[in-house]
C-alpha cells in the first residue's frame, strides 16, 4: 500500500480539520472562536490563545497565496486592537491581554517573497507551516511542517546556555585558592629552619669583635710624646759651629 496526497479545495473544510485537531499545529493551543469577519475583504479564520493566555491568529489558504500574509496582518492588528475587550468577553477563557498577538499561517505552500518578508519582520512573531492531506488504505489524515519558527520562542536555550556559565565560575576559584594553598603551605616551612641556624651563630661572634676594637682605639692617643725630637733640632748643632770659629 502506498500513501497518496489529497487535495483539499474547500477552505471551510480546512478550516473544521485545523479546529477540530489544533493540537496539530501547537501543543497546548485552545479555541477561542473562528470565522471572524475582519473587514469587507478580510477573514480571520481561528482565534486561540496558548498555555501562556498569548492570543494567537491562525489563517488558512487551500493554495499557494502571497496574499494571506497581508490578511493575517491585517487580523493580527484587529485581534491587538480589541484584546482587552476579547478578554472580557470570553472571561472563560485565559487571556493574557498584555502580551502581544502572534500570528501562524498555514497553506500547502510559500513562495519565497513570503519566507523572505517574514524572516525579515522585527517585533511581530509569524509562523509558517505547510500541510498535506495523506491518505493510507482507508485512513486519511492531515499532517502539519513547520517551515519557518520564531527561535525567540524557545526557552530550553536560555536554560541551556544558563548552565555552562554556572560551572565554570566555581570550576576557575576552585583552581585558584588550591593554588594559593599550595604555595602558602610550602614557603612557611624552610625559613624558620634557616633563620634559627643563622642567628645563634653570626650572633655571639660580631658582638664580642667589636667590644675589643674599641679598646686599641683609646690607646693610640699615646704618640704624643713620639714629639719630643724637636729639641735636639733647636741648637745643638749651632754649638759646634762656634766652637770651630774660636781656634
């Protein structure tokens, strides 16, 4: 048995299959109203609101259409406009009416202006899906593809990334202050080994030195009397001259 793609022609038909199994499109998605008039030229066609209470616009396209992108706009913009007053009409319902809507599209197909347009939008989250209607033997169903996915959305990341950070803070100290230990423990032991050695040594030997270099220091003013040649320069010579002169 081979699997076969079925068209699906009828836009109300699609949109009853997308209600009636929305979990398809997005775990923890829930119903808020469909086929909403927006203007003369505009539907929106499934109103719901996620875990979050995030209002959320689903509009459909049996084919290929750059125009369904403007159309859910244009819905995306009348659902921001009216959130509050949403709120308290489907009062059963939990609404967050302070977080902006966000809008999915889903067709069997997107030209490449349109994934372009939507990559390229900044402040308004847009997903894009394409479906095929499978048929197996007697069993037929709807199978959903994303296409393109706001990755804001994703949360797990942050966590992901959270972690990492958080071990390598205490993995760095731990090294450090192991460091630190290691050298503070080392030092300590050998210089009170070498410092008590030294000391009773050189101390008892300097002290006892000086004490007897200072004693010759006072003796030595006894050259003084070393003077006392100059009175045999004064005359004594002079006398014998004399003498000569008399004979």
């Amino acid at each position: 048995m081979s699997i076969e793609k079925i068209s699906i022609e009828s836009h109300h038909e699609l949109e009853q299959m997308i209600v009636s199994e929305i979990n398809l499109v997005e775990k923890g998605l829930t119903v808020i109203c469909s086929n909403v008039p927006v203007n003369d030229k505009t539907t929106l066609d499934v109103l719901c609101h996620d875990s979050n209470g995030q209002l959320v616009i689903i509009q459909l396209s049996v084919q290929e259409d750059d125009m369904m992108l403007l159309q859910g706009l244009q819905s995306l913009d009348y659902v921001d406009k009216f959130k509050s007053f949403l709120k308290a009409t489907y009062n059963k319902h939990k609404i967050d009416d302070k977080e902006k809507p966000r809008l999915i599209l889903i067709a069997p197909s997107f030209s490449d202006a349109v994934k372009r347009a939507v990559e390229s939008m900044k402040g308004i989250r847009v997903d894009l899906y394409e479906w095929e209607y499978l048929k197996l033997g007697d069993h037929k169903g709807l199978h959903l593809q994303p296409i393109f996915t706001w990755k804001h959305a994703e949360k797990p990341r942050g966590k992901e990334e959270k972690p990492p950070e958080k071990k390598h803070e205490p993995k760095t100290p731990k090294k450090k202050e192991e460091l630190k230990e290691e050298k503070t423990l080392e030092p300590p032991s050998p210089p009170p080994e070498s410092k008590e050695t030294p000391k009773p040594e050189t101390a008892p030997q300097p002290k006892q030195e000086p004490i007897k270099a200072e004693a010759p220091k006072e003796e030595e003013p006894a050259p003084p009397p070393a003077m006392h040649p100059k009175p045999p320069m004064e005359k004594p010579k002079e006398e014998p001259k004399r003498k000569l002169r008399l004979f």
